[in-house]
C-alpha cells in the first residue's frame, strides 16, 4: 500500500521564531478542490475553490509566509483558535472554589486563548490518508492561565464530495473549560476581491445571545426576528454590517444559537455569492455560530499583494456561546478528566 506521505504534497512554509520549521500540507479532491494547511496554529491558509462559470478562486484570507502570520497584520487568519475560542469576561471564571485569572488581551475581556492562544504554537502533523492531514498539540497545565494539562486533535479533510471537514478532540488532567473552533475568513468571490456585504447569508436560527458594550453576552437570548440579525431566510450581509456599524462590534459579531439539539450534525448557515455562483452550507455539532464580517480589517496585505479591506469576508465559527464559564445558563463548556472533547464542522461547498 503507497505511504500517505506520498499521496500528499507538504514542504516547509517558513520558520517558527524558535526556528523550527512550520511545514505545509496540501488535499486535493476529484472536482478541483485544493485545500492547504500548515502547522502554526494548524491554519488553513489556501482554500481553492471551482465556480459555475469556469474559474477557480483561493476563497479564504491567508498570507504567503510566516513573516505575516508572526505580524499584527493577523487577525486569527484561519487558525485553530483556543483553549477557549471566543471571549471570557475580564478574563475571570471559577471551577468550584478556584478562581482562574487568564489575560485579558482584548481589554477588558480575554479574547480567542489569550496572548498565545493555540493560533500561536507548533503543532505536530500527521498523514493518516491521502485526503486528510491530523494536527495535535498538548497544552500544558497552567498554559495561558488554564487548568490542567490537555491533549488536543484537530484532523482537516477535504472529501471527494466537495466538503472540508475539522473534527475536534481533547483530553484534559483536571477540570477545565474547552472551546475550540475555526476562524477562516470567507470570501466566495475570492480572497481579495472587495467586501461581501453582497454575499447572501441564512442562519438556521431564531435566537441570539446578545451582549454588552465590550461584547459579552448578558446571559439571555433574544428572537432574532425584527433585528438587523435576521437572517432566517437568505438576506444580503449588507444589511446588518452596515446597520449596526455604528455599535461597539461596528457591524456583525454576534453568536447566532441554532436550531435542533448540540451534539447532533445539523444545518448552521448557508452563504452564497451571487457573482460567481459559489455556494458554503456549514453543518455542525456545536450550539451556536459566531458570524463576523471582519469588521476590524484594515486594508492589511495578504497573499498575492491583495488587500484585505473592511468587511471583505466573514467568518462563521461553529463553537459554544461567549463567555460560557460565567454564564450557568448556557450549554456547558466544562471538560472533566475521563471526558473527551468532540467537536465536528463541515463547510460544504457547491458552484
């Protein structure tokens, strides 16, 4: 039988800044699909994509080097975001009678892991096939604030049915909280083309967790319905970025909690570009969708010398609501010895 090694394209992208080489991985499906990952924050970093009217187009922001990913130029560029994707209020929780204090690098508040969330390590790559790469990282007891030492798998596949696939799995020594997720910036028209407050977006979803002014959930949902955020039919983003771009979130950066019960592969979202005809369905097992329309892009330079404007792609990060370890009324996030983390997402493409 042929080593996935050798079915699977890989290099060295770059140097970490202990000099340890960060090395690529490229899967390819049947239909043109090509998807590239590296192993600094195991990111995807390419995501090519065939339309309906014969050209093919990188959909997702990234950078040609490490130069850009080790820059403040990187906004989360399709990294593994964690150990808790998302924010934590003044950067505080408690598990039983301890009290954890993590940094609060988005003031006041702790943002996507912290200073060096796991967007920020090594992970160690693995082949297992010829149309998957698996990344694992062990995050020691202590790291970033959090408790207890946890081992994680995050394995990227890309299927001959036009899907990119991202399981989850963590284990953890004592009690912790664990939130992962995903944090591509989507553009279906093609990484660098100009904004997508013309793609039309539906989330399967009729509640939100609205939040204060610095973007922490107040601990109640809310019907979505009569709000810039209705997207329970296919709606231009357009509507809502620019309606509530006055807002501290300065447009959309709200978790949507969707329909039908966590755990449980379900519909999430639907994006669709009405220029060039590509189509994403998200599909998931988490509780809620985090939508951004990159409303903190500020014309930084990414691959190809293209610029990356405001809202010139969204992100949809499947994921547990913010702020979950203060919020007792929230689907829980805590992970105990014995457990493991699991977590699936698809983004199903179509043209």
């Amino acid at each position: 039988m042929q080593d996935p090694l050798q079915q699977v394209r890989s290099g060295v992208f770059g140097q970490a800044p202990s000099g340890e080489d960060i090395h690529w991985y490229e899967l390819r499906n049947k239909n043109g699909m090509i998807a590239c990952v590296h192993n600094w924050g195991a990111t995807l970093y390419e995501l090519h994509v065939p339309s309906a009217i014969g050209r093919t187009a990188d959909v997702v922001l990234g950078f040609d080097d490490m130069k850009g990913y080790l820059s403040s130029d990187n906004q989360y560029f399709g990294c593994t975001t964690g150990r808790y994707a998302n924010r934590i209020a003044r950067g505080r929780f408690s598990i039983g009678a301890d009290l954890y204090q993590l940094a609060t690098n988005n003031e006041p508040n702790h943002l996507h892991g912290g200073a060096r969330g796991l967007d920020k390590v090594i992970w160690t790559a693995a082949v297992p096939n010829s149309n998957s790469v698996r990344f694992s990282y062990t995050s020691p007891d202590g790291e970033e604030g959090y408790p207890g030492e946890v081992s994680m798998v995050v394995t990227y596949t890309l299927t001959d049915s036009n899907a990119l696939v991202i399981e989850y799995e963590g284990e953890t020594s004592a009690p912790t909280h664990l939130n992962l997720t995903h944090h591509s910036y989507f553009n279906l028209s093609g990484a660098g083309s100009g904004t997508v407050l013309d793609h039309e977006l539906q989330i399967f979803a009729s509640r939100y967790t609205p939040t204060d002014g610095t973007l922490i959930p107040t601990g109640e949902t809310r019907p979505i319905a009569s709000t810039p955020l209705d997207f329970r039919t296919p709606t231009k983003l357009r509507r809502g970025a620019e309606t509530l771009a006055s807002s501290p979130s300065l447009g959309i950066d709200h978790n949507f909690v969707i329909e039908g019960t966590p755990g449980a592969m379900r519909t999430a979202a639907f994006l669709h570009d009405p220029e060039s005809r590509r189509s994403m369905t998200v599909h998931t097992t988490e509780p809620g969708l985090q939508v951004y329309t990159g409303n903190f892009l500020f014309g930084q330079t990414g691959k190809s010398d293209q610029t990356y404007s405001q809202r010139s792609a969204v992100c949809l990060e499947t994921q547990h609501f913010p702020d979950t370890p203060n919020q007792p009324n929230f689907p829980t996030t805590l992970l105990l010895p014995g457990e493991t983390y699991t977590q699936r997402t698809e983004y199903r493409f179509a043209w």
